[in-house]
C-alpha cells in the first residue's frame, strides 16, 4: 500500500471515529437522562451543549490546523473524546454532564473538520467524487456503530460509555503508528471563515439543516418511537436502519452526483427527505413499513450533505477548503443547538412534533435550493462550481 493510500485510509477511519463518539453518545446520553426522569426539553437542552462545544471550537481551526498540523490536531482530539467518554459516568452531579458534553462537541468536531480537509488535501480532483462518498459512507457508518453497540451492551455498569473511551483511544493509536502523510495548510491572508458566507449559501445552509435533524433525530427518534409504543430495544434499533440506509446509500448517490446537475440533486434529496418525513407518523405505526422508510430517508437525507461536499472539494483547496469547513462547523453548530431544543419543545406540545419539526425544515430547504439554482441558472454561472452540470 502506497503512502498515500495509507493516509486516505487512516483519515477514513478518524472520520469513522468521529461518527461513532457522536452516534454513541447522543442516544446513550438521553436515554440516561430519560431514566433520571429529565424532560424532552432539557434532554434537549443537553443536547444542545455539543453544539455549544462546535460553536467554541470552529473559528479557532484553521489556525489550529496550520500551526499544528492535521496529524497532531487528530491524535489530540481522538485522546481527549476518549477521555471524555470514561468521566461521563463518573460525573458525581448531573450538571456536570453540560460542560462535559460541550467539550466532546468540540473534540468531535475537530476531528471532523481535520479529516475532510485532510481527504480533500490528498485527492485528486478525478477521484474525489468516489472518495467523498467512501469517506461519508465511513463517517455514517461509524454514526450508525453508536446505536448497534447500544442495542447490543445496554446500558448497566457504564459499559458503552468505556467502550466509547476504548475505540477512541485505540483510534489514536492507530494514527500514532501508520505514520501517515502530514498535511499543514497555507496560511491565508484572511483567515476568518465568516468571508465565505456569501459564496456557498445552499452549503451553509445543508450543514444546518445536517446538523439541526441528525442531532434532534439521533437525541429524539428513540423517545419518539417508544411514545407510539415501540420497546426501547426496537427504538434504537429503528435508529439504526436508519443510519444503515445512511450508508448503502451513499456511493449510488454519488454515483448520480457524477452524471448529472449536482445542485438539482440536492433538491431532489431534500424534497425526498421532507416527504418522507411527513409520513413517518403513518409509517411507524408498521414495523414492515417503518424499516424500509427509514432506510431510504436516512441515506435520501445524508445524500445531501455528501452531494454538497464534493461540489465544494473542486472548487476549494487547503487553507481556503479549512476556512469553508470551519464556517459549515459554525452552521453546524448553529443547526445542532437549534435542533434538539426546537425538536424536544415540539415533542411537548405535540405527539409528532418531530416529524412535523423534520418536515418543515426539509421543505424549507427545499425551497431555499430551488431558489438558489434558478438563480444560478439565469445569471450563467454557479455560485458554487459544479463540474457535473457541464455535461448535464
């Protein structure tokens, strides 16, 4: 294996890494807090404190990752996601699991702007359609990995926690020893990611919505599920199509994304997501048509964000490609605060306040890429290059 394979299958696996602390952690920390007898809101407010840490976290990368590089970067926030995951248990007040939860958002999310910056740094422009949607198929994977470690320890004696803790460290390891190909972006000359806001809206705005439904949805589904009378093993279960949808999907997705307008299949996607959506009260009532709905929306959903990043890795590259994550982190965060809150005040006033919160976004989107592409459209260009729609 040649070096830099080496180094695109360890960034993978970081990717990976990042996914399972975020897909462990959020289901197993609610259902905690479920069982101390907390409200959907504050479980939602505690969900929010992950975005809190994001938010924290974001504007500091890109000096981070060019002082640092993004070897040592990664190995740092692998080591301290791992630590955080054996103190969560051990936490002797519940308030303590606030701040502890805003600085496993920062961990996590620092290894996820390192590694897709790192991908896109080390792959060619004729390859990065396939190796987006690897790298996403890995990160949903190991989202997908958080719930099926849950469904099959439980939750006694604090095992999925220090299973967490173990991967992780393990995860370090690994990065430690494979030696892999070192990457320091350039220095730009200004390195505030607020410059790009103009520039890639629909993306700015994918990363909110990604963020505001994966993080309601991975706090919320569960609880949701066992409201209409699903057991809490079969919950977490329905969790996990759904994030295996999020993962079989993704290279047929991106293998569209490379035969046609990639900005018209993101409206696809989001339309697909926001009608599916609307029929999950029907659907959850039928565990046969449940499964396969979930399925198809998770990677319908997912598909949105992978389309998005390989439209922006052709067009951004080192320093720059830092500084246009760094700002999606900052949606991101935005979109993880705002979700589990608005998604737990919705499951109080309504039974299905969740999939009417999940609807309503994904339509909004829906209309907001519309827009956008028929603006491009008329003015002759893309604001966000898209090599695809030249031969479309």
């Amino acid at each position: 294996m040649t070096r830099l394979a080496r180094t695109t299958a360890v960034v993978i696996l970081t990717a990976a890494t990042f996914g399972l602390t975020y897909g462990l952690s959020a289901p197993l920390i609610s259902l905690e807090l479920s069982d101390a007898g907390y409200s959907e809101t504050l479980i939602g407010a505690n969900s929010a404190m992950y975005a809190i840490g994001v938010l924290l976290v974001a504007p500091a990368l890109p000096g981070l990752s060019r002082r640092l590089g993004f070897n040592k970067l990664a190995k740092g926030a692998l080591l301290m996601a791992g630590a955080l995951f054996a103190v969560f248990p051990a936490a002797p007040f519940f308030w303590l699991w606030f701040p502890l939860r805003a600085a496993l958002g920062a961990a996590s999310e620092t290894l996820f702007v390192v590694s897709e910056a790192w991908l896109n740094q080390i792959t060619s422009e004729a390859k990065r359609g396939k190796t987006i949607a690897i790298y996403v198929t890995a990160l949903s994977a190991g989202i997908a990995l958080g719930p099926a470690i849950l469904t099959l320890v439980g939750r006694e004696e604090a095992l999925a926690f220090l299973i967490g803790a173990v991967l992780a460290l393990l995860a370090c390891l690994f990065l430690q020893f494979s030696r892999p190909h070192e990457v320091r972006p350039e220095r730009e000359a200004d390195e505030s990611p607020f410059r790009y806001l103009r520039l890639i809206p629909v993306a700015v705005a994918a990363a909110a919505l990604n963020a505001a439904l994966e993080s309601a949805g991975l706090s919320l589904l569960p609880l949701y599920a066992m409201q209409l009378g699903w057991p809490e093993q079969s919950a977490t279960l329905l969790l996990t199509v759904l994030l295996i949808g999020s993962i079989l999907l993704q290279l047929p997705i991106g293998w569209v994304g490379d035969r046609m307008n990639r900005r018209l299949l993101v409206v696809i996607l989001a339309a697909i997501s926001a009608v599916g959506a609307l029929v999950w009260p029907a659907a959850l009532a039928h565990a046969w048509l449940a499964y396969p709905l979930l399925f198809i929306w998770g990677g319908a959903f997912v598909g949105i964000y992978t389309t998005t990043m390989a439209i922006l890795g052709d067009r951004y590259k080192g320093g720059e490609l830092v500084s246009v994550y760094a700002l999606l982190s900052i949606a991101w965060g935005i979109g993880a605060l705002a979700g589990p809150l608005i998604g737990g005040m919705a499951m109080e006033i309504t039974p299905h306040g969740l999939p009417i919160f999940a609807t309503l976004t994904c339509g909004l989107f829906t209309g907001f890429a519309m827009f956008d592409k028929a603006r491009n459209n008329n003015s002759g260009k893309g604001i966000e290059t898209d090599p695809a729609s030249e031969t479309s």
